[in-house]
C-alpha cells in the first residue's frame, strides 16, 4: 500500500493491487444490487415523502443500522475528524438530496445511468490527488465502461420539463461522489469501513435533519412508502456504504468505483420491471460495453 500524507484532501491506493478475487468481486455485487435498487426504492418514497424528508430518513437509519455493530464504535483520533466531515458532506448529504430532487424530474432509470459515470470521476480525482495515470488496463476499462454508459444513457429513461436541470444536479453529485469516495480509501485502511461511516452518517443526520423536519409527511403516506425507505435507510445508506469503502480501501478508488458501473444496469431492470420504464437496443448494446468495461478496469494494477 502506498501511504500518502494524512491532509483532508489525501486519498492512498488499494492495498490489494492483483486482479479483483471473490472478495472484491463479492462487494461489488452488494453495492451494485443495493445502490442500484436504491433509484427505484427513491421514486416509490417519493410518492409520498418530500426529498428532505427522505434525505434525512435514510442518515437516521443508517446511523440506526451501523450502531447495532460493536466495532463501528471504536474510535478515531481527532485530526482525522475534517475528512470525514467532509465525506458526510461531499458523499453523503448533498449528493443523497440531489438525486432525490433530481427524480422529481427524470426518471429512476436515467437516474441510474447518470450515476454510472461515478468511475469516471473518482479516476480523474484519484490521478490529481496521487499524481499518478491509471494504468492502460484501467484506462482501457473506464473508456469502455464510459461509452457503455453513454449509450444506455441515450438508449433509456425519461425527462419531464425540468429535466435538463435535473441531469445537471446528478452530474454535479456525482463530482461529489468522485472525490469522497478517494477520501474514504486511506480511512478505511486506518480504522475499518464501520467506525468511519458511523460518525460520517452521524453529521450527515445532524446536518439534513433539521430540513427534514420541515418535510414531515401526513396521515396519507402510504405503507409501501415508509417501507421503501426503511429499506433505503438501512440498506442503502447503512450497509451499501459500509461494502462500497470497504471495496475502495481494498482496490483503490479507481478501481473499487468500477462498482457503480453494474448500477445504472440494475436501476433499469428494476425500473422496466417495476414501473414501467422503457429500454432500446442500444441501452441493451451500452450494458455489454460496461461489462466488458468493468472487467478491464478490475484487471491487475502494473
């Protein structure tokens, strides 16, 4: 592993440079299937919590889940404290109210594919913070990952009035997630996936829940809905970002972001299947290319 000074900006490389094994390949399924069930579990709550509402929600009860692990509640020396501020920030509260606002206006599916290019980010965050070039196979990976992404995003979903602005908050979260998700690594390899995302779930709460408040539902909510966001809560935000660190801290953020490429596939299958969302040969031609993108990308760092 390749220690780089502890600065609120820093990020290290993954401590396991070979191919990605079971493990690694296990995680990213878990975040794939988790996260990309997410888009389709933000539309169900939507129709009938307000964005703040459930932004909000989901930091309580990922705070909720991860407190139930006694390891999560070992401790951190304080100078590390502004980073994960930070991440509760950058990765957590404003992204997580972004995408929420954003589906009020495109649907789950598209959604899903915007957040696809996530790789793309954390890659161009992860060279300026390292001053290191991926390497070929990486590169190779993320460009075809990247067209596959482009062409699903062309190939599927669907946009109401607004929904030029709301691509343009998804594309500004997922600058967010790029550079968190490199913060994350060298904390995980310090103290664990657990401690740091207790207490990063923990501000993002203490930071969203006063909106939240303002967003209280009404009598009418539906069941479905409190059970989507249960499911969110405890799954999506508390144990998706506890496997989602873990992979980062393993592979490095280049890599381990390769994750999020298998999302906007599992968002569009969950949204044809389940709200009646549309899908063309070349959406179908685009998830073949990240496939194909994502295995390159997984390949042994040289």
């Amino acid at each position: 592993m390749a220690t780089r000074e502890k600065n609120l900006l820093g990020t290290a490389t993954g401590t396991h440079t070979n191919a990605f094994g079971p493990v690694e390949w296990a995680l990213l399924a878990a975040v794939a299937a988790i996260w990309g069930s997410s888009f389709l579990l933000i539309a169900e709550s939507l129709e009938s919590f307000e964005p703040a509402f459930i932004t909000a929600g989901r930091f309580v009860l990922g705070v909720a889940t991860l407190s139930a692990f006694p390891a999560a509640r070992r401790p951190i020396p304080r100078h590390d404290w502004p980073s994960i501020g930070l991440i509760a920030v950058i990765w957590m509260a404003l992204p997580m109210y972004l995408f929420p606002v954003a589906q009020q206006w495109i649907s789950s599916s598209l959604a899903g594919m915007i957040n696809g290019a996530v790789p793309l980010s954390a890659a161009v965050v992860a060279a300026l913070m390292l001053r290191k070039r991926p390497a070929r196979v990486q590169v190779l990976g993320l460009g075809i990952g990247f067209a596959g992404v482009a062409l699903v995003s062309g190939g599927g979903g669907s946009a109401e009035e607004n929904g030029y602005l709301g691509v343009a908050l998804l594309l500004f979260a997922v600058a967010c997630y790029g550079v968190g998700i490199n913060i994350a690594v060298p904390l995980q390899q310090r103290y664990g996936a657990l401690p740091v995302l207790l207490r990063a779930l923990g501000v993002a709460a203490l930071l969203t829940i006063p909106i939240g408040l303002f967003a209280l539902p009404d009598q009418s909510a539906s069941v479905s809905s409190y059970l989507a966001l249960a499911v969110l809560g405890s799954l999506g935000t508390g144990l998706a970002f506890v496997a989602m660190t873990t992979l980062v801290g393993r592979a490095g953020a280049t890599r381990g972001a390769v994750a999020t490429y298998f999302i906007p596939i599992v968002a569009l299958v969950l949204g044809i299947g389940f709200r009646n969302e549309t899908a063309s040969f070349v959406s179908v031609l685009g998830i073949g290319l990240i496939l194909i993108g994502a295995w390159f990308t997984s390949r042994k760092e040289v």
